[in-house]
C-alpha cells in the first residue's frame, strides 16, 4: 500500500505545533481566572469604594486651584505642603508649616520657610540637604495643597464692603474692584491699614479721585490682612430760598466756595434775600453761624468763602429773617433733605 507523502517542510510544522500549544495555554488559563458573576459584580463594587474613597481624600485635603499672582505667594504658617525629591521616592512627604514658620524635613530638621516663595523654599530645603550630605545634588518640588486663611477688609464706600479672600500682594485697583468698585458718595481719600506682626497699626493714604488717572491705584499694593477703608466724600447743605434744596457731595477732591454750591441749587428764588446768606458750621463745642455777602461775592465785590464738609448754607427768604435764623432749625432741615452728587 502507498503511503502519503507528507509535503509539509519540517520548520513549518514545528510552527504549527508551537503555536497549537501557545492556544492550549491560553485557553486554559483563561478558564482558571474565569469569575462568576457575583465575584465580577463584587470586584465593581470594590472599584466604586475605592474611587469614592480618593474622591472623599482630595476634598478634605483642600485642594484649591492655583491664585492668580501664585509667583508672589509667600508662605506663611498653616500651609501644607507636599514635597517630592526626583529619583528619591522615599523622600516625599507632606510638611505642615508650623506657628514658628518652620517645616520638620525627614532626616534634615527644622527648616524656616515662612515668607519665601514656592522656589525660594525649594531651594532652601535643597540646600539644607546638600549641607547635612543627605544627598548630592536634590531636585526638590513643592506644591502647595491648603493654603492658610488669609483675606483683606474693604470698608467704607464700596458697593460690595466686607472680608475678601486675598492670599498674595495685590493692587488697590484690583482690590477694590473685588469689592464692587467704589460708590458715588467716594472721597479721594482712601486708607489703608496694616498691622505688623508687633501688632502696631500703622496708616498709609491714598489720593485718588474717579475722574484721575488710575496709575496710582495699580501702584499701591496691598498686603493680606491689610484693611482698606474708602472714606465718604464731604456734604454741602444748601438750604432755604433755593431752586433745589438739598446735600451736595463734595467728589474728585472738590472744594465748593458759597458761590458755587448756590450754583449747583440751581440758584436763589425770586423770594431770596440775594445780599446775605448764613453759614451754620458745627465744631467741637457746639455750632456757631456767621453771615457772608452773598451778592457782593456775586458781582466779584469781596472774596469767595470756601465751605467745609457739613456746613450748612441757608439762603433766608428776606433781609429780616436773616437774623432769627435758629441753627438747629437749619440742622434738622439738613437732615431730611435730599443728597445729590457734585459735578
């Protein structure tokens, strides 16, 4: 009987053979770590937890997006910092900037980081390294996880007054703007007040009028834990026979002479006495009122009299009545009258 030849080459069927056995052990591995579906189900499960368990950690752990000015940001007691060495796994670690201002480096010690920045403190943890010859030549990373609460107080005349989260140096400009911008009633004068760390309180001024250039404001920075007080502008009563009666802001820096704040009344009425007009001026031991030519200021005859913040100017009806004005009468009418702004 004849047999059958076999034409296959011998290095191809030794192929062949290996790559049957490669399948036999894939399948059959494959049926050992075959699950059930309770164990699948379990091994989801336990995904979950694990994912919600990182999620919960990262919260509580404070993470923040990085502020704006991050390269300006001193660090300061309270910071927690997570510090990793390249190539040296076994170095990183989280350090807590205690009250003294100073981090416990594993192996190194105490290190006084409070008031340098993310690459001062970098380099300042490398160097400590390098002196105690830990090691040769560290690459050192920080990242800041909490930052301490640090925030500044904008009061007085801004729409928006009240604390403001502020974790580095910024502008007056921005400052303010963070609290709503000023409100009309603003006086040039803007406070700010800072304390050291002696706790002495120390007071810096600002000139600024809303209609200036807005230069000096982005020039003046402000520190956190600084408070910025925006003082409210002086008020001009002008009372009496007047075509609009009422309290006159003295904005931008103005001074208002009587002439003036007669102007912005919209003038004397046809009623008015137009030779003398009373001044009721309040000082520390009560209030005096004092009589000024109103007409003869009109026509250039005597010198303009310049008003101060909370005078009152009353234009009397007729020459008689000028003299039995009663300064509280006038006061109380400065009370209830209208506010308006000065040009």
């Amino acid at each position: 009987m004849l047999k059958a030849k076999n034409n296959i080459p011998k290095p191809m069927l030794r192929s062949v053979m290996l790559l049957v056995v490669l399948l036999c052990m894939l399948a059959s591995a494959e049926v050992k770590g075959q699950q059930s579906p309770s164990a699948i189900t379990a091994n989801i499960a336990e995904t979950s937890s694990t994912a919600a368990r990182r999620s919960a950690t990262s919260n509580e752990a404070g993470l923040m997006p990085v502020p704006e000015g991050f390269e300006k940001l001193r660090l300061s007691p309270g910071y927690l910092l997570q510090m990793d060495v390249y190539d040296v796994p076994e170095m990183s670690t989280e350090l807590r900037i205690d009250a003294k201002g100073s981090v416990t480096v594993p192996l190194a010690g105490s290190v006084h980081l409070e008031g340098d920045t993310v690459p001062e403190a970098q380099a300042a943890i490398a160097r400590v390294l390098i002196d105690k010859r830990i090691l040769k030549d560290p690459q050192v990373t920080i990242n800041v996880l909490q930052y301490s609460s640090k925030s500044v107080s904008v009061l007085g005349e801004v729409l928006n007054p009240g604390r403001l989260p502020l974790l580095a140096p910024e502008s007056l400009e921005d400052v303010i703007a963070l609290a709503g911008g000023e409100t009309i009633s603003a006086n040039d004068d803007i406070e700010i007040q800072h304390t050291s760390e002696s706790g002495d309180v120390t007071s810096r001024h600002v000139i600024y009028t809303q209609a200036g250039d807005s230069s000096t404001l982005q020039n003046t920075l402000v520190e956190p834990g600084d408070t910025v007080l925006v003082h409210r502008a002086g008020i001009i009563y002008v009372l009496g026979a007047v075509t609009r009666p009422g309290g006159y802001l003295m904005v931008n820096g103005g001074s208002l002479s009587v002439i003036q704040a007669v102007s912005l009344a919209g003038g004397i009425t046809l009623q008015a006495s137009a030779k003398w007009a009373v001044i009721v001026r309040r000082q520390v031991d009560g209030y005096v009122q004092f009589k000024v030519p109103l007409s003869a200021m009109e026509t250039g005859g005597a010198a303009p009299v310049q008003l101060l913040a909370n005078d009152a100017l009353y234009v009397p009806v007729s020459t008689w009545k000028a003299v039995l004005i009663s300064s509280s009468n006038v006061l109380s009418a400065a009370t209830s009258a209208a506010i308006y702004r000065a040009p």
